[in-house]
C-alpha cells in the first residue's frame, strides 16, 4: 500500500514524507513496527511546492483506485484517513502555526524540519523523511526513540511539555465537553485528576464529572489519576459538546483506544 500511495501522489506532483511511526521504523528498524497498524505519510502547506489547492485531486485519485477517504480539517491539518481492506493510510497535510506545525498529541515540531527533506532507503524503495530525521523522532518520541517499546506513551506524553505552547482554545460560546470518571465498581470518583493533554486539567466535582473546552472534533490524549490508579488513554475520540464515560481498569495503565464511552444522559 506504500508503495502504490507514492505512486499515486508522485503522479500528482505531492510531496510527501514518512512520518510518525511508519518514520520511526524505517529509520530506526528498517522495517514497519510490528504493532504499528497504519502507514503514517504526511506533507506541509507552503513547503515543497505543495498548496491547498492541489489536496481534493489527491482525495479523488485515491477514491478512483477504489480507496474509502475520510476527510478532516480543521486550523492545525487536513487529514484523510485512507483504507483499502484492512490497511489504513494516515495522510496529513499539516499548516504551520508560529513556525511549526503540529503532531498528535500537541506536539510542535519546528517547520524547518520539512523545507529539505532527506531521501532515505525503505522497503526496497526511496522515501522521504524529515532532515534531519533523528531530531525529529526525538522531538516526537524523546530521547530513547532508538529503543524499541510498545507502552511508548508515557515518552511522548513527556515532549508535549517540552514542546513551544501554541494556544488552542474553543470557539466563543462553544459547548463544554464531560468526562465522567467511574472506578472499577461503576462508582463516581470524586477528586479525579483527568488532563486532556494540549488543553487543561481538571479535578472531578462530586459526581465524578470534569469540563473542558475542546476546540473541535479530533483525537486528544487524556491522563487519567486517582489513588493508586493512573492510566493514559492514549487516542481518544472527542467532540466539543459531548459527554463521556471512563470506567477503570486495573489490569492496564495504558494500551487502551477509544477507552471512553459516549453519554447520552448525563448524571444529575
């Protein structure tokens, strides 16, 4: 599948690198991570010879060879999850905000990395990677990306607060999002630390619940602590307006997507 997106977007005229995990691998391996189950491909607006303009032609190629694409947008990217089968294409074009553009979770990486790319040797082709590649794996992974490790979340958790603050705040008058925190028994927990990282932190009120004003719909990484009990839920879908439901689990504390439960009637 790789092979055949670059065939596409080269056909297009986009530049595009490795990014993200698929990067990690094949620099760092050689190879794709074995639990890593996307192709992480992305590309900037205004580097490379790449404008906004050019993305929906992008989207119908894929969609011509018989790809499903679901496009997002928002202030920080445009996203299309690309899948064919049971393989998925992560392909982002990001937009850069204060000299930087933004990798989940709120992770700002200088642009500079991507106005020259670095061709590099994978799976018996030629890519192209940010330049250079290892400043921008530690930048995403921290410092001990060169060895491998599947509860790799907490390291990443860590660079968001190296990372240069960009505000993000919710529209005006938008709705606020709910978590509502129960433990393993389906009881409230009072005094929850929940942090949705990039956003804030908040403690639980006496049901359980904390607010929180999300910008827009998108994935957000959300650290979750009470008594002895932390756990990171690394990928969380979440939509300004919305309530949630995290019930714990202690056989884990971390691993766990799409953790949260949706609410449709919230608590009194």
């Amino acid at each position: 599948m790789l092979e055949e997106a670059k065939e596409i977007l080269g056909s297009l005229g986009i530049p595009f690198f490795l990014r993200q995990g698929t990067c990690l691998g094949a620099v760092r391996d050689q190879a794709f991570i074995p639990w890593d189950d996307d192709v992480d491909l992305g590309s900037v607006i205004g580097l490379n010879g790449l404008a906004e303009d050019m993305l929906d032609p992008v989207f119908n190629a894929f969609r011509d060879r018989g790809y499903y694409v679901n496009v997002e947008r928002n202030d920080r990217w445009i996203a299309a999850g690309i899948m064919k089968s049971s393989t998925r294409v992560d392909l982002t074009f990001f937009h850069i905000i204060n000299d930087s553009i933004s990798h989940f979770p709120f992770i700002w990486i200088p642009a500079r990395l991507f106005a020259n790319l670095k061709e590099i040797e994978f799976m018996g082709g030629k890519y192209l990677a940010p330049n250079p590649p290892e400043e921008y794996l530690s930048t995403k992974y921290g410092p001990n990306w060169t060895t491998p490790k599947q509860d790799y979340e907490k390291d990443v958790l860590d660079q968001v607060a190296k990372s240069p603050a960009v505000p993000v705040a919710p529209t005006p008058g938008q709705p606020k999002t709910k978590i509502r925190i129960l433990d393993r028994r389906g009881e409230s927990v009072r005094g929850a630390e929940v942090f949705v990282v990039g956003i804030a932190d908040a403690c639980a009120d006496e049901n359980g619940y904390v607010e929180f004003g999300l910008p827009y719909k998108d994935f957000y990484a959300v650290v979750i602590n009470f008594d002895d009990h932390e756990e990171i839920l690394y990928q969380e879908l979440m939509s300004p307006g919305s309530s949630y439901v995290y019930t714990s689990d202690i056989s884990t504390s971390n691993g766990r997507l799409m953790a949260l439960t949706e609410e449709l009637e919230v608590a009194p």
